[in-house]
C-alpha cells in the first residue's frame, strides 16, 4: 500500500472498501444501487405527497417529510463514492474530501437524531394536548423546531471536524472502511490521540446514547398515555408510535455500537455502518407508507392523479 512520507501532510486515504473479492463487489453494487434508488423513490414520493396533499399539511407529516429529506441527504453523503468504488480497482479519496465527508455524514446524522427528538415532542403533545395541540406545534413552532435540529447537527458535525483537522497526518494513510469516519481517520493521527478520542467519544457515543434513552422514555410514557387514557383511535396512536420507536432503533443502535466505545477496528464494525448508510434511510419510506394508512392513501390519491394526467394527455395527443 502506498504510504506518504513521513515528513509530509497525507493528501489522499485509500479506502478499504467492503470486500476484496471482485465478484462479491459487482453484487454488492446491483444490490446497494438497487438500495439507493428506493431510497430516493420512497423519500421523494413521501415528500411529493405530503407537499401536494391537503390532508396531510399537518404538523406529523411536515417533520416526516423534512425527516425523508434528511435521509436522501445522509445517504447520498457516502453512498454514490462507494458505488463508483465498488467498480474501481484503487479506492481513494483526498484528504479535503475526506474531512468534507465526515462534516456532512455527522451534519445530517445528527439533524436526523434531533429531529427524532422533535417527532417524539410533536407526539407528546398531540396525544396529552389534543385540544391545544395545532395552537401549540403552530407553524412558527414547527419551522423553529426544524431549524433547531438542523443547527444542533451542524454544532455537532463542526466540533468534530475542529478538532480533527488540527491534527498531523503524515504517515499511514489506509483506511479499512468504504466512507470516511471519525473513528478510522483519528487512529492514523501522528500524534497521542488519547484526549481527543475521548472528546469524540463523548460528542457521538455519549450525546447519542443520552439522546436515545431520552426518546425510548418519551415514547413509553407516551405508549402508557394510550394504553390507561386513550379509547378512541388507540390502535392509530400505538402504530405511530411503535413506527417511530422502529426507526429510532434503526437510527441509534447502530451508532451507538460504533461511538461509544474507544475506537478501534472490528469486524462487525462495517455492518453497523452499513446499517446506519445504506439501510437506515431506505427504511424510513417503507415502514411509513406500509404501517400509515393516511399516507398509503394519500400516496395512491397522488398516483391517481398522475395516471389521469398522463391519460388525459394522451387522449389529447391522438385525438
């Protein structure tokens, strides 16, 4: 493996990839493309619906869909550099690339765990404020709520960044993952990274499992609040709920596997990011339209009305 030399600054990693076995990487391209093309499909037609629909201009699905648009953004942060390294021979990437990738990947990761804590805030209150509730998640509310997540990820993202680009790269530059990250990338620091790993132990594994005890509390308190108080529509709330809880786990368990511990490299280590790249926001679309009605219907409302369009274009064009 080519190295720099020791007495100059890295200016490119190599990336291990997922395998090394030419054959497995055409399967894992088909598969991973196919992946990322529902997430785009199943993201877009939630935000598209939500958008065009009525019936859905309420404060649950305005945070769904800025949660579909963040999970296009967070996939397509690592997901096209590892396609196109999955049909190349040499995998690399720059060294401003790399820190430009952690930025985002950690920007949007942490706008989408924030944004869970919003959704749950935003059931909190519908179910314990019914009758005050669109007064309270107003659209000056809402729109400072997404904001907020959107910030709070960003500080997030920055702090890490900050501290790892202060430090000396220059020798080893190979990193055994498919997408930079902060736990490969500060173990070929050419410095004692003790305090600084801590710090980003701290930012990620620590803020993570602090923001995930947070939700799984919020949503039993919620799914207590159903189960002793609510009767009409109990079934509705129990299905949000446990949709949200779903995603929450998907999101955070993940994560929490990879940050809370001292960095080091571990086999599992690949799945986990895996989970947390590729699978995490393709799952979003499906376990939404497949477990909420409203929007199963919506959706088919807005594919009637593409259809018609597009017949009626027709019948115009031949007549």
């Amino acid at each position: 493996m080519e190295q720099e030399n020791s007495t100059t600054t890295v200016k490119k990693f190599f990336l291990g990839g997922l395998t090394e076995s030419a054959m497995l990487q055409y399967i894992l391209f088909t598969t991973f493309l196919i992946i990322y093309a529902m997430t785009w499909l199943g993201n877009v037609t939630i935000i598209t619906t939500i958008i065009t629909d009525q019936q859905l201009h309420k404060p649950m699905y305005f945070l769904l869909g800025n949660l579909a648009f963040i999970d296009l953004s967070e996939s397509s942060v690592t997901l096209p550099k590892m396609l196109w390294d999955l049909l190349s021979d040499v995998k690399t990437i720059s060294f401003q690339g790399c820190i430009t990738q952690m930025f985002f990947f950690h920007f949007t990761g942490g706008a989408v765990a924030f944004l869970l804590l919003v959704m749950a805030l935003d059931r909190y209150v519908a179910l314990h404020k019914p009758l005050q509730y669109l007064n309270i998640m107003n659209p000056n509310v809402l729109l400072s709520l997404v904001v907020g997540a959107w910030v709070a990820g960003f500080l997030h993202s920055i702090v890490q960044v900050a501290l790892i680009i202060q430090l000396p790269f220059c020798g080893p530059n190979f990193l055994d993952n498919f997408y930079c990250d902060i736990p490969q990338v500060i173990k070929l620091a050419c410095t004692d990274i003790y305090v600084v790993e801590l710090l980003m132990v701290s930012n990620s594994g620590l803020l993570t499992i602090f923001i995930f005890i947070v939700l799984i509390v919020s949503y039993a308190v919620i799914l207590v609040k159903v189960r002793t108080h609510i009767t009409e529509g109990k079934h509705k709330a129990f299905s949000t709920c446990g949709t949200q809880v779903a995603l929450v786990s998907i999101h955070f368990v993940p994560c929490i596997s990879l940050y809370v511990r001292p960095f080091q490299n571990l086999v599992v280590d690949k799945v986990m990011s895996s989970l947390c790249t590729v699978i995490a926001p393709v799952l979003n679309p499906i376990i939404y339209t497949l477990r909420n009605m409203e929007m199963k219907n919506a959706i088919n409302r807005l594919l009637n009305k593409i259809f018609f369009r597009m017949r009626n274009s027709q019948l115009s064009f031949f007549s």
